[in-house]
C-alpha cells in the first residue's frame, strides 16, 4: 500500500501488478479503488486473484460486489461457482448482483449452477430471468428444457426471447414450425 493516498489502481494495471491490485481490494476508503481493482482484476484474468474477489463479494459497497461479481465471471475459474451461487441465494435485494451472478455463472459453465439458474426463472426482475435463461442456454444442461418452456411465455419479451435461445442451443424446437429448408416438412418437439 502506498504511504500517501489510496492505491493508483490505474499504475498497478500499467504494471500489471496482480498482487497490488489484490491488495488494492482490501483499501477501506473510497470504496472506488476496491471496484477498480476488481474491475482490472476481472479484465487482467489469473487464478491468483479468485480469492480475493471471492472475499470481494461480501463487500459493503454494492458497486465492488458487482465487480467481484462480474470479475469471477470473466476469469471463469469453477473454485467460484459455489460462492456465485450463495450471491443468487442470498436474496441480495440488488438485481445487478444477482443478475451479474447468473451472467457470471453462464460464463463459467459448470452444471452445479443448474439448480440455481432454474431458481432465478422466476426471479421478480426480467433481467435476472433473462440472465438465467442465457446462462442455462451456455451450460446446456437437459434439466433446464421444460422451465425454458414455461420461460417462452414470459411476460416480458427479453426473457422470451433468452428462453427461446436456450431452448434452441438445448436442440429443443417447438412443434409446429416449418423447417426453412427445401422440401422439409415440419420440426417436431424434440424433448
């Protein structure tokens, strides 16, 4: 830690200073320099800073949770899963969070999440349903088919649409549609 001043998250990313940036996430005040950090952590990548952003998430500034949040996404490491499961559990009145887990867990691809993604289906906020729904489509689990179906016919037209792509990247096809291609007949409800 610098002497004067709160760290120069900036200089640390221009030295690609990993263990600075981790210390970085520890400065008490402002609460920027700790959202920067995970932010450049996130973006930097490394196996080195999974701990730390995982410590990040219990932050009490929702802006560094957000970024710890999306951080652990982007490096992708499955040491995070658990941890971006218990943020969706933790019933964080802050749908960027939640969302931002749901996006995160998408990214990673680990099935244990499956659970609850499918949870997060019916979540109050669009957003954090449609974020499930994308993430359900990337980790392509077979569990996930018949609430992507129920998905389709959300109020809102983000979520349809999530759903509809998930259910697309599972094989599924709804009965009834013609196939575009010369002399098909029509897709049957592949479950």
């Amino acid at each position: 830690m610098p002497l004067f001043g709160p760290p120069n998250v900036d200089r640390l990313i221009a030295k690609k200073d990993v263990s600075g940036l981790i210390d970085a996430l520890e400065y008490p005040v402002p609460w920027r320099v700790r959202r920067d950090a995970a932010m450049a952590l996130g973006a930097m990548g490394g196996a080195d800073a999974v701990e730390a952003l995982i410590a990040a998430l219990g932050d009490d500034h929702a802006s560094v949770r957000l970024a710890a949040t999306e951080a652990l996404g982007r490096i992708g490491d499955r040491g995070a899963v658990e941890h971006l499961i218990g943020v969706i559990g933790s019933g964080s009145r802050a749908v960027e969070i939640r969302k931002a887990a749901a996006d995160s867990l998408g990214q990673i691809g680990d099935p244990r999440a499956v659970d609850s993604l499918l949870a997060c289906l019916k979540d109050a906020s669009w957003s954090v349903r449609r974020a499930a729904a994308e993430a359900l489509g990337r980790i392509g689990d077979p569990r996930a088919v018949e609430p992507l179906k129920v998905g389709s016919g959300d109020s809102d037209a983000n979520v349809r649409r999530a759903s509809l792509e998930a259910l697309a990247a599972l094989g599924w096809r709804p009965k009834g549609l013609l196939n575009e291609s010369p002399g098909a007949a029509t897709v049957s409800d592949r479950d």
